[in-house]
C-alpha cells in the first residue's frame, strides 16, 4: 500500500516536470536562449530519470536519458537548440507523458525511435568552434592503467572535478532514512539540490525471503559528486557521516560498476580503490543490481547559489555548524517549489474549522456587543476579529479555484504544430492565465477552447506571402486573454488574421436555405455572423482535419451555455476576429435561503424560489385552505398546493396550524408551483455544495450538504424531489372562480408587491423591488476603497464597484456615515454595481399604489405611500446609467426606432411595467398594456398590435399560455413574441422557444430589449 502511494506520488511529480519540459522546449522554438530555460528543462528530466531509476522503470530511464544527454550538450554550449531538436525532444517528451500516465505498463512500450532519434543528434554534431575544448582527465589505476568509461559517465565525472566537486559513495539504508522522510521523491529532489548521482546499486543481500522483507534493512548505495564536504552532505541529507565515503580521485580509477559492487568499508573516511576483473554488466550480479537506478544529474549551476561568492566558503577545511546549516538551507532551497499539494480531506477540514471560527466569532460578538463602549479600543479589535475570520472563510472557499493555465497551458504546443502543419508562421500571447475559475467549468474549458483555437489558425490567419502582400507581418498572432469584468470571466480568442467574411456567410445561408434573399439584405452584422452557431453550417471550401469555420460551433456554443456564459463574435475584415466568452465565476457555490424546520435548518436553493409569503390569521388575501383533502394556499387568484417541510421529512406529523403566521416559500419547477411551509426562515447564505454520503444517496428530498456560516452542517433541499416525496400532482385546471373573485384576485395581483425599505444618508426612505435584489452584504466603513472619485469593496475575490443614491438623485444628503453599513447587490443588471445604503427598515409585501407626477426624477419610478411616509420607488437602471454611462448609456439610435409602432406590453408586476414602459415610450413605440394573458388576448382581438413583449409567469393566463393561443391563431400566426422574464435558466429558455416566443430576453437590459424589438419588427417587415 505503502509502494502504491510512492508510485502515484511520482506520477503526480513527473506529471508536473513534463509540463515544465514542453513548455521550456516551446520558448525554445520561439527563440528563446535564456540559460536559465534550458536549466530548468534539464532539471525536470533528470528529476524524472532520479525517480524512476529508484522504482525500476526502464524505459522512462531510457528516454529520460538521452533526453538528458542532449540537453546536457545544449547547456554546456556544446550544441545549439534547434527546431529540429525541439521536435525531437518534444516528442520524446510525449512518450514520457504517455508512460508516465500508463506506468504499470510503459516497460512494454517500444522507445527505440526516440532513442536513436536523440542519439543520431548526438553522434553527429558539430562542436562550437567558440567554446574551449574541453580538459581531458586520464584516471588510472594504483598501476597508472587507464581505466575506461562509457562517455557519459566519463564526462560527468571530468565536468565535475573541473568545478571542485568531490566523488562520494553513499550508504542509504531504506527504513532508516528514506522512510524518515515524507516520501522517497522528496528525498531525492533533495539529494539532487545538492549535486548529483553518477550511479547507484540497491543491496537487497539482507532479504532472505518474503517473512524478512518487512523487517530486512534495504542498502540504496550511489555514487555522487558534490561540492559539498562530507560533514555538510551528513546535515544536508540527515544521515551518519559513517555512510558517507570519500574516494580519492587521484587513485580511484576503475569502473564505477565495480566501485559501487565493490564492499567498502564505510568506516574509513577515504579510500583507495583497487580494481577488480568484475565487467560492466550489472545486471549478471547475482547481487541483482539495476543499473541506472538514478543516474547522472548534474546541478552545477544550482551549486553557485552555494558557493557564492567564491568556492573559498565551501572548500574551507573546516566550516563552523552554523556555516553548514546555512549552506544547507541555500542548498535544499533551490528544490523548494510555489506550491504545495494538499490532499483534499485537508481543505475539507480547513473549512470546517473555519466555519467553526465564524461560528465563536458570532458568539463573541454577541457577548461583547454591549461591551463596546465601556471597554476602550474593543471595537476596532471586534472589527478586525470580524473581517479577517469573514476573510479567512472567502479564501477557504477558493480553493475550488484554479487559474485558467491549467487550461490554456496546452495551446502554445497546439500553435506550434498548427504552424507546421498549416505552413503558417503563428505566435500564441496569453494574458491573465492567473485569473480563476471553479474547477468545473476550468474541466468543461477545455474542448470548446481547442476548437476556437484550432479556428483562429486555420481560417483565422493568412498564409505569410498573403499577409506580406496585406503589408502585414508575415507572423500572425493568436491572443488569449482571461479577465474578469461585471463579476464574470470573459475569455477572448483574438486573430489578427482575415476576419470572417460576413457576405460569404451570408450567400452559404442563402445556398442551404436558412435564410430568404429579402432577409439577408436586412439582417445586421452580428445576426449574420450569429449564423455560425447553426448545426453544421461553415463557410470553408474543404473539410480539414485541423478545423472549419463554423463546424462544431454549435456544439462549443452550447457548450459554453450549459455553465451558465455566453459566446459572442467581433469581427473586422482584414483585420481579424474576436470570439469572447462570458462565464460564471463558479458554479459549486450558490446562493441559498436557510430555513429551519423543527429545530434544524436546512439551506433552500435560491433559484427555485420565488418569493416568500407570510401568512397571518385572518388575512382575508392570503388563506389557506382545503381542496379535494389537501391544502392550499389561494394566492393572486390562483390555487397553490401547500407541502409542510417537517412533514415530507418525517420530523413531525401533524397538520398546518393555521391559527398561528405560517411562512410559505412558493418554489418553483419549471412551470409548476408549488408552496413549502417551514417553521422559521434565516437569512440568505453563499453555500459550498458537496455531494450527499453514500448513505444518502437514495434521498430524493436532498440534493447536497454543506456547511454554514455558524459551523452548523445543513442539507440542501431538492424541490423537485420533496414534491415527488409528497405525491404532488399538478393539475392544469384551476377551480373555477366567480367574476367578483377573479376581478379580486387581478386587483391584488396588480397592487401587491415585495419591497425592500431603506435609507441613505438622508432622510428620505427607499424602496426596491425584492425580485432585483440578490444579497444585502453588511460592510464596515472601512472596507471601503476610493480609486480616484468611485468607491470600491472587494466582493467574492473581486472589485465591485458601490455608489451612494443620493449624489445622483435629487434628495437631501448628510456628511458623516455610520462604521456599518449595508451594501445591494442588484440581480437583472447588465454590469452589476453595490448600492451603499446607511440602514435597511424593512421588507414588506403590501399594495402598492405607484404616482409618477407629483416627484419625477431621472432614477426614480416614483412615489407611494407606507406606513404614513413617503418612499421613492429606484428605477435601478436609471441609477446606474447616471452612475456609469459609458457602461450603461443606451446609444441614441434607439430614440426613435419604434417610430410609433405599437406593443402590447403584459406584465403583471407594476415596478417591471412601469420601467418597461418608460424604455418602450423613450424608444417612440406606443403601448399598450395588460397585466396578464387573458387581457393581453382580448386587447389583440380589439387592437392592431405589432409585436408582444409579455412576461411568463403571470396569474389568470401565463405568457407561456398566451403565446401558444396566439400561434394557433392564423391572424396572428406571424405576430411577434417576445419573453422579458426572470427566469433566464436554460431550461426555461428551451421551453420559451418550444412555446412559441421569437426571442427569450432578461428583464430590465434596456438596450438589449430594444434591439430585441427592432430584429423583430424587421422580421416580421421581411416576412411580409
């Protein structure tokens, strides 16, 4: 078991150095001549060679080296880097890869090719006539007769005497000192820090059998030159200087088989060696000697850092301890790596434990809360308590992230044999490879990236005479850049090629027949180009095996929008093209409601919730009551279906009291709805999902657990499956209402409304619509940073940019601010930014009764009336266009497009309806307006309408509803849909466009729905 962790240790280690490797050999091909590139090469080889000589693969040796020969010759100056031999080299490098990742197999492989490969380039090159020629050593025996060497090893040997170094055998016995280290790999990336190995032997003479191989002692016995004295080599490797000896070499002259076979007395500090008739071959002992075990490594450069300033220092004939624990540590220093693996049950326990520190940094709060004032200085150390624990956990969390090198490390090699392939002189700039990414989406990267890169080359970038004759350079260049902007990650794919050809796109269309001619003539740039996104559709005149315009990019499109982004074309003829993709930062973390139901709290997915009704006795408006033996909740006219959480759980049973305030969330899937009763409902939570136990696993009510803010573990609620648990069967068919209910039921829909209350600086109070919140984020003052004249806090390993209402809106403002304040996080927004609130005073759901004469304001929606006070309703995009124009302003083309044309706008939330409003009528368009399906069908049976901009979820007739009424309808067959909606998830798109809606459009991006209306206005001009 033991063996079995050291080998995955190694194939972890060596997975790394081949990495380092291609990517060295890669900055060669591009002109790279930095010595420090070709050392850091030749490290990593020999790094590979060392371990797998301590485990007995072979080929790996073998590979490893000839490979380490080459580079050697390269280093010492002795031969020039070509392309050639970076094609050799990186090809020998593959099949490292290969066997490093099939290690139980690679002696089986055939490695010759590479060998003799590599060994051709040796054999046969030309000296540099600038380098000296290099000092010959004779080493001969006490009869001064020469004893021959293969050149190798004859080689390392003279290179190192040339730099001081002395010759040592070395003793390692296996349970004494490589098991007292945490692994062999580390101890020999060590012992390779310090100098390097010539040869090795293992004496296995001490294991009689398979009883003694536990107890028995392993010799691991290596030659090894080092600059390093003997005392320095004992504290370096924590050994006895007994197992270290000293060969003269001005008498050891034999074979370094023989040396190393040969019974030393390690009790003499220095010997001379005598020779013996043994041959080479090691491997006819029948002490079972593996040649090559680790073989020659030499670290010469790395030395320097310990000789520094002069070898004076090390050659010291007798160097006080102090001296020698330096020289040790700059030493092993040069092995020491920016990173560290940690297992993942570590960071597991990280986050436990951190969470378990929120949760003692709450109680202490609470204990000393009213302590502040009365002990000085206490609240500045509570607050820095607080926000380095809150930091401590944000960071804990990350560790799912992973910078997108991982990803875009490949692509250098993919450029490098594209160029080749293609005949195409190609160079690949990457920016932000530090940006990070949750690791399922870095993992779902990969293919789609591929393609748009094997894009880029083939079709984006000319042939070199083409682009000279251009006046280009005859080098093209491929940029990748990852960045983060709006609390997203975009990645660009940027040529600086051709560009696509818009009116070749568009006569392929025409010739598969996507497209009539009166469209073509009419589409815009972008809807042209967006055609690449159709299934097999491209505009290359043969099929490649690199890559064809348009050939898969369907699939990298949907690709990219099951992680929740986007991808987007930006194209300029004769000057190239950029493919952007928008993705989400992480997609393990999520957003949560926490509830509890009998004592344990449980966190609910936000995305399937809705909203969140409270239930007082005696609400005429909101009643629960029984239908057909189950209960349930009348709520805007409809009948919702009521599950009691302790109940599906086994918890409790017992009925709903409704004689006491009953909490319901109305969750949704899909289409159907339904309401979950729970005792008591917390605030909102960042969650870190982790998958169910095993135990677990057939418990349809769960999804995931994870763990809170307060080091409590919670589960986390699967809607779906405690609807399925409770044998909830949704029906299309409501219960039949009288024409006062109904005309009720669209009273209240149409006036009640879910509130956010709050206040500035000032003394005005504020409202917004809960549905366009998606966090309030309580901040102290001091996190707060000024850049210039804008305001910024970091958020989620981000900057997030804050504004204050009150500089953009004409109400009163106070200097001075509390030390904690509360930060919105808007949802629906295009570039979001934090509202900088001074106090929250409530959240309401009442009827709502808006007035937009008396207080106009660019920002506002208007005016109503709470509690006896006056509170200004935020037109949230408004704000932040005042905010940030050049992100949010709204190009003036748009001001008279609709050119009075007429929309029927249905929506059934009064905040979304005026706002919508507002965009439609500053755009010129003339609206009419229904706040649910069944008034927008009677006013297009009574009215000439030319397109519906209408909402989904709606009571009476929801919009899925309206628009298959309107498909079925000839008349109006070929009217113009289009969904602005909430509910944006891929799933309810799909459903969107099997409804019958032309376009599926996110609430509130202004510009983005008065593009929407003008395509389809188009459209429908085209269609005749």
């Amino acid at each position: 078991m033991q063996n079995l962790e050291f080998i995955k240790e190694f194939i972890e280690e060596a997975t790394v150095h081949v990495e380092t490797v291609e990517n060295g050999l890669l900055l060669f091909g591009n002109g790279t001549d930095e010595p420090d590139t070709i050392h850091g090469i030749f490290r990593a080889v020999h790094s590979i060679k060392g371990t797998a000589g301590f485990f007995g693969l072979q080929n790996i040796i073998k590979i490893a080296h000839v490979m380490e020969n080459l580079l050697g010759e390269v280093r010492n100056g002795n031969l020039a880097m070509t392309n050639d031999m970076v094609d050799y080299l990186l090809a020998a490098n593959d099949c490292l890869k290969e066997m490093i990742v099939d290690v139980e197999n690679s002696d089986d492989r055939d490695v010759s090719v590479h060998i003799e490969n590599i060994t051709a380039i040796l054999e046969n090159r030309k000296p540099n006539p600038s380098i000296e020629p290099v000092v010959e050593f004779v080493i001969t025996d006490e009869k001064n007769q020469e004893v021959l060497f293969a050149d190798n090893e004859k080689t390392i040997i003279t290179d190192a005497l040339k730099h001081g170094h002395g010759l040592y055998k070395i003793r390692l016995r296996l349970n004494e000192n490589i098991k007292a280290n945490p692994s062999p790999v580390m101890f020999f990336n060590k012992l390779s820090s310090i100098g390097q190995i010539i040869d090795s032997y293992t004496d296995i003479s001490e294991v009689g059998g398979l009883d003694d191989i536990l107890n028995a002692d392993i010799n691991f016995i290596f030659l090894f030159t080092t600059v390093l004295e003997k005392t320095l080599i004992s504290l370096a490797l924590d050994i006895p200087e007994e197992d270290i000896v000293e060969l003269d070499i001005d008498t050891k002259k034999e074979d370094l088989a023989q040396i190393l076979m040969k019974d030393l007395d390690f009790s003499n500090a220095v010997q001379k060696l005598e020779p013996l008739s043994v041959q080479r071959q090691i491997g006819e002992s029948n002490t079972g000697t593996t040649k090559d075990i680790i073989a020659h490594s030499v670290a010469i450069e790395e030395m320097k850092s310990v000789n520094s300033p002069g070898s004076s220092m090390i050659s010291s004939a007798s160097p006080n301890v102090d001296d020698a624990g330096d020289m040790v540590k700059k030493a092993q220093a040069v092995a020491v790596d920016d990173t560290v693996r940690v297992h993942v049950s570590l960071l597991n326990d990280l986050l436990n434990l951190a969470s378990e520190m929120v949760l003692g940094r709450n109680q202490l709060l609470r204990c000393l809360e009213d302590h502040r004032k009365e002990i000085a200085g206490l609240n500045s150390v509570l607050q820095n308590i607080d926000n380095i624990t809150t930091e401590l956990q944000e960071k804990i969390m990350q560790t799912r992230m992973q910078p997108v090198a991982k990803v875009f490390n490949k692509f250098p090699r993919i450029i490098r044999e594209l160029s080749k392939k293609l005949g195409k002189d190609i160079d690949l700039q990457m920016e932000g490879t530090e940006v990070e990414l949750d690791k399922s989406i870095i993992e779902s990267l990969a293919d789609p990236l591929t393609h748009l890169i094997r894009n880029a080359a083939d079709h984006g970038i000319e042939r070199p005479e083409l682009r000279e004759l251009q006046g280009k350079s005859k080098t093209g260049h491929v940029f990748l850049k990852a960045y983060h902007e709006g609390g997203r990650v975009n990645i660009d794919i940027i040529d600086d090629g051709a560009g696509i050809k818009v009116e070749k796109i568009k006569a392929k269309a025409l010739e598969r027949g996507l497209m009539r001619a009166s469209e073509a003539e009419s589409m815009s740039e972008r809807e042209i180009l967006n055609m690449l996104f159709q299934p097999g559709f491209s505009t290359a005149e043969q099929v490649t095996d690199v890559s064809g315009r348009g050939v898969g990019m369907d699939v990298v499109k949907t690709n990219i929008e099951k992680l929740g982004g986007a991808i987007d074309i930006m194209t300029r003829p004769g000057q190239g093209t950029t493919f952007r993709l928008a993705l989400p930062l992480t997609l393990a973390i999520i957003p949560s409601l926490i509830v509890e139901v009998a004592g344990q709290k449980f966190a609910l997915p936000q995305v399937n919730l809705q909203e969140m009704v409270r239930i007082k006795p005696g609400d005429p408006n909101r009643k629960i009551e029984r239908c057909q033996g189950a209960q349930v909740l009348r709520l805007r006219g409809r009948l919702l279906p009521i599950i009691h959480l302790g109940n599906v759980l086994g918890l409790r049973k017992e009925p709903l009291d409704t004689t006491k305030v009953v909490r319901v969330l109305v969750l949704k899937i899909g289409t159907k709805q339904y309401g979950l009763a729970v005792d008591a409902i917390h605030d909102g939570e960042e969650i870190l999902v982790k998958p169910l136990p095993k135990h677990l696993g057939e418990c349809p009510c769960y999804s995931g657990v994870t763990i809170l803010g307060d080091g409590k573990v919670a589960m986390i609620l699967n809607p779906e499956g405690i609807s399925g648990k409770a044998n909830l069967r949704f029906t299309e068919e409501q219960p039949k209402k009288s024409a006062e209910e109904e005309q009720s039921a669209m009273e209240s829909m149409a006036e009640s409304q879910n509130l956010l209350l709050f206040q500035c600086s000032g003394t005005e109070t504020f409202s917004l619509d809960l549905s366009m919140v998606a966090r309030v984020e309580p901040i102290q003052a001091s996190q707060i940073e000024r850049i210039g004249e804008k305001e910024y806090i970091q958020f989620r390993g981000d900057s997030l940019r804050v504004i204050r209402p009150e500089q953009y809106l004409p109400v009163t403002r106070r200097e001075g601010q509390p030390d904690k304040l509360y930060v919105i996080i808007p949802k629906l927004v295009k570039y979001p930014m934090g509202i900088l609130i001074h106090r929250i005073d409530d959240i309401i759901q009442t009827r709502v009764k808006f007035n937009q004469e008396n207080i106009k304001a660019k920002g506002l929606v208007g005016s109503t009336i709470l509690h006896n006070r006056i509170v200004l309703v935020i037109n949230i995009y408004d704000l932040f266009e005042l905010a940030a124009p050049d992100q949010y302003q709204v190009h003036e083309r748009h001001s008279h497009s609709g050119n009075r044309r007429t929309v029927l706008l249905v929506e059934d939330t009064p905040f979304f309806a005026k706002m919508e409003r507002s965009y439609l009528e500053w755009a010129g368009y003339r609206v009419l307006y229904g706040s649910n399906g069944k008034e927008a069908w009677e006013i297009l049976q009574n009215s000439s309408v030319d397109v519906v901009v209408s909402d989904i979820q709606m009571p009476i007739m929801d919009g899925y509803e309206l628009v298959k009424r309107i498909r079925a309808d000839q008349g109006f067959a070929s009217l113009p849909v289009i969904a602005l909606t909430s509910m944006t998830d891929e799933r309810s798109r799909q459903l969107g466009r099997e409804a019958g809606f032309d376009f599926y459009e996110a609430k509130l991006d202004k510009e983005r729905i008065l593009d929407r209306l003008e395509e389809a206005l188009r459209l429908r001009r085209e269609a005749g």
